[in-house]
C-alpha cells in the first residue's frame, strides 16, 4: 500500500502542470506561474555561483525580528524582509534597522488578507508605509499565504512590482513549528545556488526559527555559501524558466 502511495504521487507531481520534479526528486517552484508571469514571478535564478537569498515574512516581530538581525549580521548576510505595513508602522524603528543593516523590505500588503480580498489598495498602502519610514519604495512584493492569481499577477504589474516567491524544496514551513531541526534538514539538505529560502520573523512565536537560522548560517557559510537580498541575487542570474525546472 505504501508503495502504491508512493507511486501515485511521483505520478501526480511528475504529469501536474503547476509541480515539476527534478531528477533528484527536488522540485523547485511553478513552471505555470513562471510562464505566465513572463518575467514577472521569480522562484529562484540559475547560476553556478554559490548564492541565495533569505527572506522573512509576516514581520516586524519586536520579540524576533532583533534577533534575527543580530544573526544575520554575524555572518555578514544580507537578507529580504517581507513586510506587513499595517504592522510595520507599530514598529518604525525595526523597520530602520532592517534598512540601516543592508537588508532590503519587500510588500507583503497591508493587512495580510485573504489573496481574494487583496486590492491594489492594500499593495501601494504598504508600499507608502515602507517608503514613508525608509525613503525607499518596495520592488517586490510577495502574495499573502504563497497564493498566485491571475489577479495579484495583474495588479503586481499595476504598481509596478517583481512578484518574489520562493524555492519550494527548501520550505521548511518553520511557521508551522516543525522543529528546529527539521527546518535545518529541509534546507540543508536541498538547497543549491540560486534558492530563494522563505522563513517567518512575524506571526507567532518565531524562536524555533531564530535557533534554526544559526544552524543554518553557520553550515552554508563553511560551505562557501553568500547571503544576498532577492535584488541581489536577481543581478547574478536569469530567472528559472520553465525549460530549466528539470535540471539541476
């Protein structure tokens, strides 16, 4: 039976049009949404050089986000903090020291909705949040919950924003608590160079995540590993296209 399981899942994922499956079992992101995105909806990049991105949603947390950036700083990474304006503005400072370390602030919107419920309003209400504490505009902005629609990719274009998902095998979803350990296996053990890896700084108790990302940091960086923003990484290599999902 368990076999049985196994095949039938290989089976989906292999012949689905929204998950393809590398040689090596990893699967990377949505050759659909990269398609229809044109551009538009990055996954992660193609390059040889030793590079990713790591980005931190639902923030600031005034308990974790702190934290998060004393890490970073002791590794010298550079990451992407997918903002919420709504709750970025109970904390300015934060949001100053995110922008002062070097790290880039991405839109999240502004309250988090549901992706049915999002309107333009919500992405450039955030946008005015962000640029009004940091004099910086957001490029990039990242969908509520990880959803795409024709929609958001619509409105994306709108207001003139790079949707920035993220490198699906290496999703721990340390917002679910899984575990340190577990969130360090996941990403460990499947990142390559150009992955974008998604963590959490906001929206619950985060320090399953804090602990994980030393781990993390302190292996990567002994392998030879850099931590740059998700612009940052855009500049070192093209966006994965569908054609490149099955290699590796």
């Amino acid at each position: 039976m368990k076999r049985f399981r196994k095949y039938l899942l290989s089976l989906l994922l292999c012949c689905s049009p929204l998950f393809v499956q590398t040689a090596q079992g990893a699967v990377r992101g949505s050759p659909y949404w990269t398609q229809k995105g044109d551009g538009w909806i990055v996954y992660s990049i193609t390059t040889s050089q030793p590079i990713i991105a790591i980005t931190f949603d639902d923030g600031p947390s005034q308990q974790f986000t702190p934290k998060i950036l004393q890490i970073l700083h002791h590794y010298h990474a550079h990451a992407t903090f997918f903002v919420i304006g709504s709750v970025a503005r109970q904390y300015p400072n934060l949001l100053l020291s995110i922008k002062q370390d070097g790290h880039e602030i991405g839109n999240h919107t502004e309250h988090h909705r549901q992706l049915s419920e999002v309107t333009t309003s919500d992405i450039t209400m955030c946008d005015k949040t962000v640029q009004s504490l940091t004099g910086v505009r957001p490029s990039l902005l990242r969908p509520p919950g990880g959803h795409l629609t024709m929609q958001f990719l619509s409105m994306a274009r709108k207001t003139n924003h790079k949707i920035a998902m993220w490198t699906w095998d290496v999703d721990a979803k340390d917002w679910s608590r899984p575990g340190v350990q577990k969130i360090v296996n996941t990403v460990i053990k499947n990142v390559d160079p150009g992955d974008i890896l998604i963590l959490h700084d906001g929206g619950g108790k985060r320090s399953q995540t804090v602990e994980a990302l030393s781990i993390i940091l302190a292996h990567l960086h002994k392998d030879g590993y850099q931590f740059v923003t998700v612009s940052e990484l855009l500049q070192h290599g093209s966006i994965l296209q569908k054609k490149s999902f099955d290699t590796k």
